[in-house]
C-alpha cells in the first residue's frame, strides 16, 4: 500500500509541478488503479481551471498526456465508471483535498485495497 500510494502522489504531484516528463507520467499512471488516475486528472483539472491564467502549465501537461496517450483515456474512463467512484462523490467535496493530495490518495487507496 506505502508503494502504491507514493507512486500516485509521485504522479499528482509530478504533474502539478511539471517535474514529470509525460512519458514518465503515463508510465507511473499506467501501473495505477483505474481508480487513482480518474482522481488524479480530475483534481489537477478542478484545481486548475482551463480558464485560470496561472493554470495553463498544468492544464497544457494534462492536454499533452490525455492526447498522447489513448490508452489513459480509457483507464481514466474505466476509474469513473468505477463504483467507487460513486462512493467517494457522495462522501467527500474533492475541493476540499486540494490542500491535502496525501489524504485524497490515502483515501482512495484505502478504500480500493478494502
């Protein structure tokens, strides 16, 4: 689980930072639950709205990986389709992790893993 959960941090925040290349992000994702990487795009694209002038690094490395990479599209797709997905909406504002990515992760992962 300690793995599993710093290899999707290393994944948000990889893509938040602009410290991971989007070879190197489509790799770590493509090992990740459906789930996980639902979440991950989805937050990086609540948090940083297309329309917010500050977000346009993030947004451009979210465009460039969803366009490069068929195969996460559909992964991303598969993980919204999950019934966790559900769950974790009815549960939990995901505005309210935006300080806290660790948590979100550590939630998730807890819940995939049971």
């Amino acid at each position: 689980m300690e793995s599993e959960k710093q290899e999707s941090l290393r994944l948000l925040n990889g893509l938040e930072s602009g410290s991971l290349s989007t070879a190197d992000a489509y790799n770590i994702a493509d090992k990740r639950d459906p789930l996980i990487v639902y979440y991950v795009l989805r937050y990086l694209r609540e948090k940083y709205p297309s329309s917010a002038p500050a977000s346009s690094g993030v947004v451009g490395r979210l465009l460039e990986l969803t366009k490069t990479y068929d195969k996460l599209v559909k992964k991303a797709k598969d993980g919204e389709n999950d019934s966790l997905r559900e769950w974790f909406d009815d549960t939990y504002d995901l505005k309210a992790f935006f300080n806290q990515p660790e948590k979100l992760v550590e939630t998730l992962i807890e819940k995939i893993e049971g």
